[in-house]
C-alpha cells in the first residue's frame, strides 16, 4: 500500500510541474446566461478546419451556473472558435463565436 502512496505522490508531483510549466494555458469563466441548460461546448483555433472534443464531457451547464475553463492545448495563439450546443428542450439554437481567449477574463453566452 506504501508503494502505490510514492507513485501517486510522484505522479502528483509530475503532473503539478507539467501543469505549471505551461505559462499558454488559456483560462477564462464560462456564464450561461441562457434559460437554457449548455449541454456541449467546443472550442478550437480559429485556423484550425475542425472542433476540439466536447469540454464539459458529460458535465452540463445549468442556467446562471458558471465554470471555470482551461485550455491547456500548448497552442501559441489566441483566437479561438467557440461552439455552444443547448438542450433538446430549448428553443436555442447553436451557438457560434470567435474570440481572442488571451484578452477574455470571462463570457456569458446570451439567448
């Protein structure tokens, strides 16, 4: 049990050092301030032809709820797409913007 302690304890270590070397991580809060419930959100480079995987995975956003989101891709750029998928139940339809996340402390997706 000792032993499974240590590599948890290094790999810890590890992934701290990594994360922290990574000074590109582009973070930046997420507001829904829909009546809706955010489902999927995508982002990816705007020079880039196609989506990044889902951000939330299985998580979703509720209506007022915020999240706090971080994009640790090791990109050297800034202006990124953005992709807003609702519901099935809401009468929002999908939702798409660019943005320079470098200069964004925060977005709130409208209805």
């Amino acid at each position: 049990m000792r032993h499974v302690t240590i590599i948890a304890a290094l790999a810890g270590a590890t992934w701290l050092a990594a994360s922290s070397a990574k000074a590109e991580d582009l973070v930046f809060t997420l507001i829904n301030g829909t009546n809706s419930t955010l489902t999927e959100f995508y982002t990816s480079p705007s020079n880039v032809e196609n989506w990044e995987e889902d951000v939330f995975g299985k998580n979703v956003l509720g209506p007022g709820e915020q999240v706090e989101i971080t994009i640790a891709d090791g990109r050297d750029v800034c202006d990124y797409d953005m992709k807003f998928v609702f519901s099935e139940d809401s009468d929002l339809d999908t939702t798409l913007d660019t943005q320079n996340l470098c200069e964004l402390g925060s977005y709130t997706i409208h209805e």
